[in-house]
C-alpha cells in the first residue's frame, strides 16, 4: 500500500509569541494513507485560528476522525522515522515549519533522504520552509533551478518579524525560480519532476489531488 508521511511543526508560537503551529485545512486535504511525525512527537499544536476559521469544512472531519486523533496523539519524533518505508512526504503548513522545521538538523536530513531516494517531496502554504536545508546527492539545494511556490510575499504582508525571514525571498536566495498566482490567495501547484508545491491555503487540495494522481500511475 502506498504510504505518505505528513511532517508537522512543533513550534506553538512564533519568534515574538504569537500562535504558530501547523494548518488545519492543509493538512485535513491530504487524503493519503499516511503517519504524522514532527520535532517533538505526540500532539503537534494546531493553529486555533485555522479551526475557527475552517469550521464548517474538511476540517472538521478530520479532527472529528478518530484515527487521526490517535494519529496525532502518537505522532512519532523525526529522529525515529525510515524514509524507506514511505512513496513521499508532505509538509504541513502554518507559521510552525518557519519557526522550528526550518532550522531542525534531523528534518533536513529526513528530507534529503527522501529527496536523494526519487521520492515525491512537497510542502504547501509555508511547509516549503522544511525543505530550506534539503540537498541533493551534489550537495545542492533541492530548490536550485527548479520551478517552485510558497506563501508570497504579498500574502505574508507584515508577518516578518514573527516569523524572521520571508519564504519566497529564501526559495529565490536558494536558486529556487518562484511562481505565483495571477491573484492573492489564489489556489496555485506547482510540479517540477519530485518537487510538488502549492502556494496557499487554497492550494492544498488541490496539490494534494494531484499527489495521490501521480502516485497511482
């Protein structure tokens, strides 16, 4: 059975103290047969905005779902987990991933392998901010001359003191060539061979469709 691991953020809160944790909808759009894992382990902090404001969608579902509920209470360490044993992995997003998985050693290594393996990487809204560190068997950055989107600047507005760097700025510095929707907010995908990236909150179903497509083929 094909498996996909789901990365979290650990991080509660932000650089300044405000909310962080992981995005509800983009992680309720997922729709794969997967295992949670982040820093910490058990009970990665949702983002309490995102549940007040995706009441009355997948949202709802999938924190009422009692397997995902056990899932996240028993959602394994980075450091425990075998990128062999899973066909791709998909990062979750919310201002968490800035704070804690940007800058975790083990996550960096965790994506690498799965990179370096032919595997299926991808991260939506700020989940590409787990892949800043990831390098391919050259050494290089992932996102180096590869197509690739994230939350824009324009959508982050004036988030960059809570959140220390701008993630479409730090794709670019990374050789990364960023793209983004005609209009804010807007759902956008992004595809480049193993790299699948989707740019908002919006993105995520639509991101996340498009990963089961290709791992049926």
């Amino acid at each position: 059975m094909t498996k996909v691991l789901i990365v979290f953020s650990s991080a509660a809160t932000t650089v300044t103290g405000k909310e962080a944790g992981w995005y509800l909808s983009e992680a309720a759009q997922a729709g794969f047969h997967v295992d949670f894992v982040s820093p910490e382990g058990p009970d990665p902090p949702v983002s309490q905005k995102s549940v007040a404001n995706r009441r009355y969608d997948e949202g709802v579902k999938f924190l009422q779902d009692q397997d995902v509920v056990e899932k996240l209470k028993k959602c394994k360490k980075i450091s425990g987990v075998d990128s062999s044993e899973y066909d791709a992995v998909y990062y979750v997003g919310g201002y968490g991933p800035v704070v804690d998985l940007a800058k975790d050693t083990q996550n960096a290594d965790l994506v690498s392998a799965f990179w370096q393996s032919g595997k299926i990487v991808s991260a939506v809204c700020h989940g590409p901010a787990g892949l800043v560190h990831a390098k391919d068997s050259n050494g290089k950055s992932i996102f180096e001359g590869r197509r690739v989107t994230c939350l824009s600047n324009a959508e982050e507005k004036a988030h960059l003191e809570d959140i220390g760097f701008y993630l479409e700025d730090k794709v670019q510095e990374l050789g990364g060539k960023f793209e983004k929707a005609d209009e804010l907010y807007q759902s956008h995908v992004v595809v480049d061979g193993q790299l699948y990236t989707g740019q908002n909150p919006a993105s995520a179903k639509s991101l996340a469709e498009r990963i089961v497509q290709d791992l049926k083929k």
